[in-house]
C-alpha cells in the first residue's frame, strides 16, 4: 500500500483538461439510468465471513493466534440462516447470489468429504436456484482447509494438485446450476494477507502467485469440459493508479481464462483527497467512495482488455459500526450513485454486463466486525439474536432492480471528483461529465 500512496502523490500534480474526453469515447445522448435487458443485479457474500461455525483453516488459525482484532465466532450464522437470507434477497428482486463453497468445510481432512456440510451446500445452491437466482460460485475466498496450512499453505508443492482436486469435485457437484464461476477472490491481495498474516514467506510470494495463475487456467478448462458455456474469471480488487502494474502479475498472464473480468470497486482518489490510504490502516470507513472512480475502472479495463465483458462483483461503502459516516454519505444514496455510473458506462459501450453488491448483510471483515458493508447490518458482538435489520439501501435496491436502473432523471447526489485518481492519468485528464 505504500507503493500505492507513494504512486498516488506522483500523480498529483498531473493537469486536468476539463473539457477533455477520452478518445473513441461516445457521450451518451440519451440518459445513463436504465440498463439493457439481461442485466444481471446480484448481492456477494463468501463463507468465512459469513457463515460461522468455522471449521479448521488458515483463518481460524490466524484468529486463534490473535492476528485478529475480533474471534469469528459465529459470525452472521449464514450456515443455519441461509433460507431466510436467500428470501431477503430474493425480496430485493436480484437475479444473481454469490457465495463460496468452502474447502475447509467440506474436506476437513485430506481425502475425507464431511458429508452433512457437502448436504448443506447442496441445500444452499439448490435454493438459490429455487429463489430465481443464478448462483455465483467462488471456489476461493482466501481460506483453506487446516492440514494445507499445516504442510505450508501455498508455499507447499503439493497444495496446487489438493486444491485442483476440490475444486474439480465441486465443479462436477454444481455445473448443474448453471453458475457463473469466479476460481480465487482478489489473487493479488489473497497473497499479500497470506504475507501480512504469516501463512506465507516473503520468499514463496512470487511461488504462490505462479501457483494461483496455474490453478486458476487449468480449473477454467475443466469448468468449460463440464458446463459448456459457462463464464469463469477471478475478481481483481481495482487499486487506484497503479491497477495496470499489479495486473500483470495475474490478469495479464490469464487473459485468454477469462470470460468476463470481475471488478470489485471500493475506494478513490482525487489530487484533492487522499484519504484512501485509510483503507489501508484499518479504518477504510473514513476513506472517500466517490462513486464516479467506478466509472473510470470500468472504461480502463474496457480499454486494456477490448471485448471482454465486464462484472462487478463486489462494491459497496462502509460504515463504522453501522453509524453514520462522517462525510454524510448514506448507503442507499451511494448505491444509486454507483448504479447511475455503471449505468454511463454501459451508455458510453463500456461491455458491463452485471453489478452485484457487497453485502446482502453484515459479515466478518477479516479480523474485525467494525467495517459494516451489509444490505441489512447485523450488530454480531451485541445482538445474540442477530437480527437483520434493513438499512435505507434495501428500498433502493428494490427500487433499482424494478426499474433496471435509477431512471432517466436520476443525477448522482455527488459531482464526479476533480481530476480523480482511480485511473490516473487519464480518469484526470479525460473526465467524465
């Protein structure tokens, strides 16, 4: 992160050409606010996070070494509320609902299947489907099962041909449902909180980023044996500025494996506000959404990779403990916002093809319950019942999916930032309007 801040400040003093706008781009002549029919509107969530009763993992062993500010505990008990939290879903009139099935739980030794978890996720996707939805299956959300981590994590040689073999096994178990796939949640910051939690030795990190690159293009061919038709990729975690230098240690060596990119967009940058590097201290409630940077992601990955089809797959805003953020932004507000941006995108031939916001409810914001990110917050260390109580964004997202979008006459409640840093130079130089 300091390689990104430090970058972010080079930029700075780059000249903003107001009038500007980026080459072959078309302005769209009509409105930005509904979308094409098929669009897909989705809600994200991951196991670890979410599901609670955790089984033996790297994470598990992290928390009990207290690496963590919080224990996992029971988290938001997705693992015995998934029913209900699929009707809240489905209630929100989404068409799409990620979830990971977890290694950790369903291979608690090598070879040994546990039977009742692989039960559950039967149940799980086949409800998701039941609901209307189309699942969105991660096969690696950063967490493996204890015996890997005992032999070394992704340092080990033999943890790609064991984490093949799982994923082969889930592959054969839900192709079936007819999912989209992602293969491994954000690689590049997989690696780095392998680093920063010890599961990984500084010298095996360019090791496990070869070895995820070699997973994830031979699971990508299997998925494609098995659901002919299917669309597969991994998630990148957009990092403002410098997103084109931290691709090419993954998406530019697994480009020809992709079906779709999937974006996931959090946080930006102006030469007027820095304030994403609170992000990287523990307190990204205090960093600015501004939700115009989606845009500019968008229109550079369209641009580093024409004809590819674009997903977002994780973005939201985050709150501390559910209290209103300083900056006065409100999550429903935000959420339109975000739509009216990726709604210009599409206007402006930018192929986005799908939004799914992060998350239907509270969860484990690895190592902490502080960050809150849900649809519906969920105060785990207080509320023994864990009640899901709504926040203002679930009538907004209602509102959007019924109408595809926000509307023709739907303007953000926030001007786009003043040379914006999310795809410097050009999110600078070439603005949106």
């Amino acid at each position: 992160m300091l390689l990104v801040v430090a970058l972010l400040a080079a930029v700075c003093a780059l000249p903003a050409q107001a009038g500007a706008q980026p080459p072959g781009a078309h302005s769209s002549a009509g409105g930005p606010g509904t979308l094409p029919p098929g669009f897909l509107w989705g809600v994200s969530s991951s196991g670890f996070q979410s599901e609670g009763s955790s089984p033996d993992s790297n994470w598990t062993r992290y928390v009990a070494a207290g690496k963590t500010d919080d224990k996992v505990g029971s988290a938001v008990d997705f693992r015995h509320r998934y029913r209900s939290d699929i009707a809240l879903a489905k209630s929100l009139g989404v068409t799409g609902f990620r979830v990971s099935v977890e290694w950790a739980r369903i291979e608690p030794k090598p070879g040994v299947v546990d039977r009742r978890e692989l039960a559950y996720y039967d149940d799980l996707i086949a409800a998701i489907v039941s609901a209307g939805m189309r699942p969105m299956i991660t096969l690696d959300h950063w967490v493996y099962p204890g015996w890997v981590a005992a032999r070394g994590g992704w340092a080990d040689a033999s943890t790609p041909r064991a984490w093949l073999r799982n994923a082969r096994f889930v592959v054969d178990r839900y192709a079936r449902a007819n999912p989209l796939w992602i293969t491994i949640n954000e690689p590049t910051i997989y690696a780095v909180n392998e680093l920063r939690m010890g599961g990984l030795p500084v010298s095996a990190s360019a090791t496990m980023r070869d070895r995820l690159v070699d997973v994830h293009t031979s699971i990508y061919r299997y998925i494609h044996q098995r659901q002919p038709g299917a669309m597969v990729s991994s998630n990148i975690a957009y990092v403002p500025t410098v997103e084109p230098i931290v691709d090419a240690a993954f998406v530019d060596r697994v480009r020809d494996s992709l079906d779709f990119i999937g974006v996931d967009y959090y946080y930006s940058a102006s030469v007027t506000d820095l304030s994403a590097i609170n992000a990287a201290t523990g307190k990204n409630w205090n960093a600015t959404v501004s939700a115009d940077g989606i845009y500019y992601a968008l229109r550079d990955l369209a641009r580093r990779y024409p004809g590819t089809p674009l997903y977002v797959v994780e973005t939201g805003m985050p709150t501390e403990n559910g209290a209103p953020r300083a900056d006065g932004y409100r999550r429903g507000d935000h959420l339109r916002d975000l739509v009216y941006w990726v709604g210009r995108a599409r206007a402006d031939h930018i192929p986005v093809i799908g939004f799914n916001y992060w998350s239907l409810t509270d969860n484990y914001e690895w190592g902490s319950y502080t960050p809150r990110f849900g649809l519906y917050t969920v105060d785990v260390k207080t509320d023994p019942t864990l009640r899901r109580q709504p926040t203002d964004a679930v009538a907004a997202y209602r509102d959007i999916t019924a109408r595809n979008g926000v509307g023709s006459t739907y303007r953000p409640t926030r001007p786009a930032q003043w040379c914006s840093l999310v795809a410097a130079p050009a999110s600078c130089d070439q603005p949106v309007r």
